[in-house]
C-alpha cells in the first residue's frame, strides 16, 4: 500500500496538469495582492463608508489578516474547480491513457490501488491548501504587516485583537482542507465513470454549483435538505471569526460564538468523504476495464 | 502434464450481448497459443478475463493450478501482459516508466538490471527519453520490457504487431519464439495477422461470436494434404499439357486464366518446383493458396466457399 502511494503522489507531482492549480492561485493572489496594495485605500473606505459615521477606526485596516479573509472569501468559492482538475482525473485519466489496463494487470488489489490513489489525491488537496495559505495568511502578514482584523457581516460587527486571529486562521484552513477533500472525493468518485477526465471534471463542477445554489435558496421546500448537503457546510471556516460576547457586549477572546455548528458541519463533511470513497470502492470492485 | 492455464466454460456478458460463450480451453507450459478471431470475436474480452481486467458472468479460469477468482494477487504476479496498445505514462522517461511497473510487480530492481532490460528491447540509448517522443514501435518494444521486467512464467500478448512495421514484426516473432525456446516461458498471443500466428503458435484457438470453433496444432488444423498450389506460366495449356502426361497428373485439379490449380502436400511443392524446371516448364509463380487464413475463413465465415479449392 505504501509503494502505491508513493507511486501514485509521485504520478501526481510529475504531471504538468497538477501546476496548474498551483499557477492559478498563485496569480490570482498576486493580483489582490497587487491591487490592495496600489489602491488599499480606497477599497477600504468603500467598504467602511456605512458605518465611518458612527465608529472610529484607529491602526491599519488592511492588515496581512484583513487580506488573508478578502482572499478567502473570494478564492475558496472557485478553489473547487482547480481540485477537480486533478480529482476528476485520477481514474479517468488513466483510463483515457490506457494505463488503467496495464495498471491492474500488475499483482495489486482493486482495494489498495483506489484507496492509494484518494490517499494521493487529499495530499494533493492539502498540499494546495497549505500553498494557498503560505500566500495568502504567511506572505501578506508580510507585505501588509498584522493588526486587529476587523469584519463587517450582516448585521454587525467582529473585532478581533491581533493577537486572538493566528489560531483562527490555521483552524479556518483545516475546515477549508476538509470542505476541498470533500470536492476531491466527489470529483474521484465520478472520475470512475468516465474514460476521459472532462466529463467528470465538468459533472463534479455542476453538482457544486447546484447543490450550492440549493444551500443558498431560502425556500421553506429545500430547507429539510439543506443540513444534508456538503455545499451548506462547506462555507463553515467563517464560523472560527465569530466571537463570543458577554452580556456587556464585550468580545471574549480565544472564543467562538457556535463552536458546535463547527462540528457539526465538519462531521457532515467527513460523512461525505467517507460515503464517497465507500462507493467508489465498491464501484471499482465490479468495473469492467474496457478502456 | 498439467496445463499452466486452464478455462472451463468461461462466459461473459454485456448486457444482452454475449461478447464471450462458454469458452474451455486449456494452455500447456511451454507453449505458443495462438489466439485467433476476427474483430469483435471475444479474443480481447477473454484475455482481459484472463488478467483480472474483466470479470466473468460465469466459469472458472485457472492459471498455475489456482484458481484466479481467489488467489489473483498471486497468479498476477506471474503474469507479464500487454493488452491492445503499449500506453504508458507520456510525461515519463522509458526508464522511468519500467521503473514505476517494476515496483508495482513487486520487485525493486537495480539501475543495471533495467538498463539491461531495456537494452534487450534496444532502448537503452533512449532510456532518459520521454516517452511522449517515441514511435510505435518504441512504445511497443517498451510495454513487453515492462510485461517482462518481472520475469513472469505467462506472457500475455494482445494483438503485438498492431501497427508495427515489418522489421517490428518480425522484432516481436523472434521474442515470443526465444521465449518459449531458450527461457521456456508460455506465451498467449492473440493477432488478426494470422501468417504470424502460424509462424510462432505450438497451439492454436479459433473462436467465432464468443464460442470455440477448433483448437489443436497448426498441422492438426491445417491438413498439409489440402495445400491448394496456384502456378503460373507463360504458356499455360501447354504445362497442363505436360503436367498431364507427368507424375502430377492425379494432384491436378483445373485450369483458370490465372494458372494451373494443384492439390498437394505442402511439404511436395520444392519437388513440384525441381519437376517443372525439369520438364522445362518456363515457370512465372508458384503460390501456395490455401494457407491458414483460407482456413480461418472456412471455420468462422457462414456461406463461405474456397473457390479454388473446389
């Protein structure tokens, strides 16, 4: 099983297809990053402009953290689709080579040779986690420095001191890890059901938009499914910068205001991951290789 | 002598589609099978069972006395195969791609030793290479130095000279024979070019639809008696003027505008050929017609007549 992964991370990594994921987020953190820097200014103002009227803001807002949240909240939405790239593909892109058939002439189990391929597969997920981490928290800490983060929602405000946000960030991207593991899954899971990566590249893609849109619609009909779908759960990572409150309303550091929705939305997702390897498993079991 | 594979009533079905119909065969060690068949005769689905690609829908195949259902882990690893096309890994060097198949069959091999392997395919000058750059006939020769990395006691070869050049083709003719005879592997071959099949197979199996039509030896099948001779000369009335009045009179079947037709013993036509320079006939060709595809056709197409041999 070792040898497996090894080899199946080393197929990953000698893949041109597997940089691209790695190009893209990089680009498009660098022109955020490029942008805010020219113009921080003034995209900070638009976004305060409500509320500069009744509160004061001191120190400097657009900090490494503020940066890191903007990134997040813009790029996690589309990060899905450069994990299909490479998920979707695992099986059906061997099958589309021709080496599935050369592959399992050799004296491997069925098992073992899948469970080695999602293995590689959620290293790939982490590891372009972690990338988007060292991007987006590591390096605009310091190009933008650090500070309290200060972030408007709905219906109010959070403040949390600078020295309350680091561990909130490493949380926030262990959730994000397992809501992209789960995409991965799913993209693998269909990747069995293809001979060329597009189909399911383009079907896992859909099934997130759908069942996104789905998670999002405020129609009393959908709201028994919602807390089934992994769509709803996947934008738990937000849940690590809310924070608890006193009953004079001051903010209780090291705290989160819902610490069990946490859980419980990382349980419906890792529900997911294992759902969808156990189907893939015992779809793999009983596939004909005919490719 | 217990055979290295045997398959009982194998079957496989896709859907309403009988691809494979209790098929029952059995290989001796050793041996050259020859698997032949038209396209879509069931050769590649049987031989993909016979890999653990494909599952069957009923039967038993066994291969060195166990049976592939339960010990497959074991038997693959005594397996060595390369089925319809070489494909392997195009972003990876030959060396590297040998490396990887190596590993996945269990053994860790040394630098040298797959040098040496590939230098026996003759690609060891182009080890470092991608294999996105390589011909055919590189791939080819790639995918049997990854099917006999291992050593395996059974090679499985699906259609091996698809779309080889003829010095390709004869390459791989001297392979299977040299692994039969000098490494004493067995070797299942399956190929639509049956003279090559011919040239290399100790056993043959024609299947048709999915189901067995004959199995034996080349000579079993094909009777040598049968051999149906097409000459040519530049005056043809006169030879079979002479031919008439000769020793070859009771093998003479008619005349055509295209020659004289005989029916002979194969192993007789150099005699033919020293009797007609003998009784100066100016000779223009000499054809053996009725070879083994003549055969193959007979056996698997409905309605189909051997024009000259009747």
């Amino acid at each position: 099983m070792w040898t497996l992964f090894q080899i199946e991370v080393y197929k990953i990594f000698r893949r041109p297809r597997t940089y691209i994921a790695f190009a893209a987020i990089t680009g498009l953190i660098g022109i955020i990053q490029f942008g805010l820097k020219l113009d921080g200014a003034q995209y900070v103002e638009f976004m305060m402009r409500d509320i500069t009227s009744s509160i004061t803001i001191e120190g400097n807002i657009l900090n490494g953290y503020q940066v890191c949240y903007i990134v997040l909240q813009v790029l996690l939405v589309h990060v899905p689709l450069l994990i299909a790239l490479v998920a979707a593909d695992m099986i059906s892109g061997e099958a589309n080579m021709g080496t599935l058939r050369l592959l399992l002439t050799k004296p491997i189990s069925r098992d073992a040779f899948l469970v080695a391929k999602f293995m590689a597969t959620m290293v790939y997920t982490l590891l372009l986690l972690i990338w988007l981490a060292i991007l987006a928290l590591f390096l605009n800490m310091l190009i933008f420095g650090t500070d309290d983060l200060f972030l408007l929602k709905s219906s109010y405000v959070v403040l949390l001191r600078e020295n309350d946000i680091f561990w909130r960030y490493c949380g926030a991207f262990a959730f994000a890890a397992l809501a992209m593991s789960t995409v991965a899954a799913l993209g693998f899971l269909l990747s069995l059901f293809a001979n060329n990566s597009i189909g399911p590249i383009v079907a896992t893609m859909s099934i997130i938009v759908f069942l996104t849109i789905l998670s999002t619609l405020n129609i009393p009909l959908f709201s028994y499914v919602k807390p089934y779908l992994f769509t709803t759960h996947m934008i738990g990572w937000k849940e690590f910068f809310d924070i608890k409150v006193n009953a004079s309303n001051e903010a209780l550091s090291g705290t989160i205001q819902h610490p069990m929705r946490i859980v419980q939305s990382a349980l419906v997702l890792l529900a997911h991951i294992v759902l969808f390897l156990l189907i893939s498993i015992w779809v793999f079991r009983k596939k004909d290789i005919l490719s | 002598m217990q055979p290295l594979v045997k398959i009982t009533a194998l079957t496989k079905q896709f859907g309403h589609l009988t691809a494979v119909d209790h098929l029952s065969f059995s290989v001796e060690p050793a041996s050259v099978y020859g698997f032949l068949g038209q396209n879509g005769a069931g050769k590649s689905t049987t031989i993909r069972m016979l890999t653990g690609l494909i599952m069957p829908s009923s039967g038993e195949i066994e291969i060195f006395g166990l049976s592939l259902a339960k010990h497959k882990k074991e038997i693959l690893k005594q397996i060595g195969a390369v089925i319809e096309k070489p494909d392997v890994y195009q972003y990876l060097s030959a060396y590297d791609n040998l490396q990887l198949f190596a590993r996945l069959s269990g053994i860790r091999p040394t630098r040298v030793s797959l040098m040496d392997q590939l230098a026996q395919v003759g690609l060891a000058d182009r080890a470092k290479d991608k294999v996105a750059g390589f011909s055919q006939g590189m791939k080819q020769r790639l995918g049997i130095a990854i099917a006999l990395v291992h050593q395996p006691q059974l090679i499985i070869l699906d259609e091996p000279t698809n779309g080889l050049d003829p010095q390709g083709i004869a390459d791989i003719r001297h392979l299977i024979i040299h692994l039969r005879t000098e490494l004493k592997k067995t070797v299942i071959v399956s190929s639509h070019l049956l003279s090559e099949i011919e040239q290399v197979a100790t056993q043959l199996l024609i299947i048709h639809k999915g189901k067995k039509v004959k199995e034996g030896n080349a000579s079993e099948l094909f009777d040598p008696a049968q051999t149906v001779v097409q000459l040519s000369t530049e005056q043809n009335e006169t030879a079979w003027a002479v031919l008439q009045a000769s020793s070859w009179q009771p093998y003479l079947q008619r005349i055509t505008p295209e020659g004289i037709i005989l029916k002979v013993d194969r192993r007789q036509i150099p005699a033919l050929h020293q009797s007609l320079v003998h009784l100066q006939i100016p000779l223009i060709s000499l054809q053996p017609r009725h070879s083994l595809e003549d055969y193959f056709l007979q056996v698997t197409t409905p309605g189909y007549v051997d024009t000259l041999s009747n």
